[in-house]
C-alpha cells in the first residue's frame, strides 16, 4: 500500500516545524514542503535582529495571552497544547540550549538564528522530508478522497493532507485562495516587519529591547501644537481626524507649527494599561476612564513662545473660537 502523504504549503518557520512533527508522530507519511520563492526560513534568518528570540520564559499561559490583546483567547487554546517548556525541551532534545535574558527573552546560547535554521534543516533531512522550492500553490481542491494542490504552472499534485504555513500576506486579496476553501478572511493589519532605510545609523540597536523607558517626542520643547488619540478605539480613524482638525484649526490663527497626530500608546508616557486593547496609554484617554466615545488630547509645546501664546487672553480667545468652530463643522459634518 502506498504511503499516506502530507503536503505543507510554506517553508518557514510554520511549516518546517509541522513537516518535522508530523513526521515523528506518523513516520509512514510522506511528507514535501512546498515553497514558492528559492529560500526557506528566511524570516527565522532576520527574527530577533539575526539572534531569534525564540520565546518568552514564561510558565503561566494565563500571563503569556494576555500579550495577545487580539487574540488571548485563541492562543491559551494553542499554550495548553505546546507551551514554552515544550520549546525549551524541543530545541533541548536537539542539541539546541536556550538561554533566557533578564526582561525574560529567550535566545539560542551562540546568539544566532543560525542555530535554530541549522537545526530544523538537520531535523528534515533526518526525517527525510522532500522540498519543493519555486512552486507557488494557486489553487487548493478537496476532491473525494484526497486535495489537489494547482501550481502557478499549471501542474497539480494530490495529497491525502495538507497544512496551509504560508504566513502572512499584505493584502486580503492574496489569500483569495483561502478564501476560495470557505474560510473567512480577517482583513490584515502591519504588525512586524522589516524596515528599509537608506541610511545605516541605527544599525547598531537592532535586537535592543528595553524594559522601563521614556520615549521622548523630538520636537517638544517647540513652538508647536500636536494631537494624541488611544490605540485601538472604537473610534480611532474618526478621532485621528478630529484632532487633525482641531490641530489645524489652532495652527491657523497662532503661530504653532502643525506636528500631526500621535498614538498615546507610542510616547511611553504613561504607563497605565488600558482594559480594552491591553495597551499603555495616557490614563486621560483611556477608555477604563474615559468613556466618551470620541477622545483626544491636544498639545502645546513647552517653548518660550508657545508658553507666551498661552499666557496671552487675546490668543486664548482665538484658539478657543477656531476649535468651537472646527468642532461645531465636525459634528453637523457627522450628522447629515
Ligand atoms: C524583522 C522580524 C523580526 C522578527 N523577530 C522575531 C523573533 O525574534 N521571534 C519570533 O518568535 N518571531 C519573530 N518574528 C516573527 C517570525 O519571524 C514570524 O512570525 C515567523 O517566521 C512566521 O513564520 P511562518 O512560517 O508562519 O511564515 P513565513 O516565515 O512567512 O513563511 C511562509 C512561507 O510560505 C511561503 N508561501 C506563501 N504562500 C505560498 C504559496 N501559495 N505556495 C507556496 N509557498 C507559499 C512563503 O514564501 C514563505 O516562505 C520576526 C519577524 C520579522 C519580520
């Protein structure tokens, strides 16, 4: 009888660790990796700024979710399966020490993601699985007994099972192929990636992480007005251009300079942790305290002549009228 077989769709991190397991608990698969580009774990090479943080010394999985403000619930179910000891002992049993650093981050004792790469390409070989590099999997077909996987090519192989590990995607459209199984697709958010600047003068921080800092704004000793808005409210596209407006409005009859508008959870100000998206914030904007739908807080530079602007009854009134003005345009704006 031939053997069952299990194709994995993505040679990264995912899918090499699906290959592996798989192949430990059930050694009569045949199991391929599917890869569309000509390399793989090339996101493992660039984690943890080329250290790879691998996890977190951790051993509550009630405290590890709540890092997951979107999705605590889903990955306690996913922690109660294969937590951090699991890890630990995984890449353990391989030869693989971990060490874990003081704010609890846990790396490969040689500081290089080589040795988690080098690990799981030792692992494959051993369990003989196949690698199919520049295939790109167009179509996914579940057929009577088995699904049929349809390359860009044209070509299509079947398999007894798959495992879709093709990470994450920019846009909705890319995983159209999903969507196409009857999935539903979440529309997808930034959240890390690499960032391509032409210069190297941070070169050097890459893999930093800090644990108690103070982010400072540049610019704030300047003769300027800025907005704050909360990080994951309801209403945040609509505050984010309110308090665009509003910072506008009070640019346009005072001399401050316009800075924009910022996320309270970027400026590391307030250390107050919001109930709602899990986020620090600035307790004023927090929705533990605040509860008015719309929400945001406007800034002045603390400069000499901003601090005169102030002090002055005569600019007072005019920045008072523009953002009553403003504010008045903004909500007839939302009423019809
Ligand atoms: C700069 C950076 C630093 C990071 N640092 C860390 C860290 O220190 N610790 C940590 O835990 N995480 C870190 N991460 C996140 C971590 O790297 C990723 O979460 C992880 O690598 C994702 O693995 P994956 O297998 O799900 O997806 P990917 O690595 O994206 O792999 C998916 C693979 O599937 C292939 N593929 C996609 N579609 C198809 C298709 N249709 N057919 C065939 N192949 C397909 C892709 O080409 C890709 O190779 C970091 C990420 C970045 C970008």
């Amino acid at each position: 009888m031939s053997k069952r077989k299990l194709v994995v769709i993505g040679g990264g991190a995912a899918g090499f660790f699906c290959a592996v397991n798989a192949a430990a608990f059930n050694p009569e698969l045949e199991i391929i990796i599917i890869e569309k580009t000509t390399k793989l774990l090339s996101k493992v090479k660039v984690s943890g700024g080329g250290r790879c943080n691998v996890t977190h010394y951790c051993l509550s999985i009630a405290e590890m979710a709540k890092n997951y403000p979107r999705g605590e619930n889903f990955v306690k179910k996913t922690f109660h399966q294969f937590f951090t000891n699991d890890t630990i002992n995984w890449f353990g049993k391989r030869g693989v020490q971990l060490k874990t650093e003081r704010d609890g981050r846990m790396f490969p004792v040689t500081n290089s993601s080589q040795t988690i790469i080098d690990c799981l390409m030792t692992e494959i070989n051993k369990c003989e699985i196949k690698i199919l590099m520049n295939r790109e999997v167009k179509q996914l077909v579940i057929g009577n007994r088995q699904w049929c996987l349809t390359f860009a090519d044209s070509l299509n192989i079947l398999s007894d099972y798959v495992c879709v590990a093709s990470g994450g995607f920019a846009k909705s459209a890319q995983f159209a192929w999903l969507k196409d199984l009857g999935h539903t697709i979440e529309e997808p958010v930034p959240s890390l990636f690499t960032f391509n600047i032409p210069e190297d003068l941070i070169k050097n921080l890459m893999g930093i992480s800090v644990e108690s800092a103070l982010v400072k704004i540049m610019g704030t000793k300047r003769n300027a007005v800025w907005g704050y808005i909360h990080y994951g409210d309801k209403y945040e596209a609509e505050n984010r251009e309110l308090a665009a407006r509003l910072i506008k409005a009070i640019a346009s009859v005072t001399t401050l300079e316009n800075r924009g508008v910022l996320l309270d959870s970027t400026t590391g100000r307030n250390d107050y942790r919001c109930k709602t998206t899990g986020k620090r914030g600035f307790y004023s904007l927090d929705e533990n305290i605040n509860t008015a739908p719309y929400r945001v807080l406007l800034e002045i530079g603390d400069n000499t002549v901003s601090r005169e602007i102030l002090l002055d009854p005569v600019s007072r009134k005019k920045m008072g009228e523009a953002i009553k003005l403003e504010l008045a345009a903004w909500l007839s704006e939302r009423k019809n």
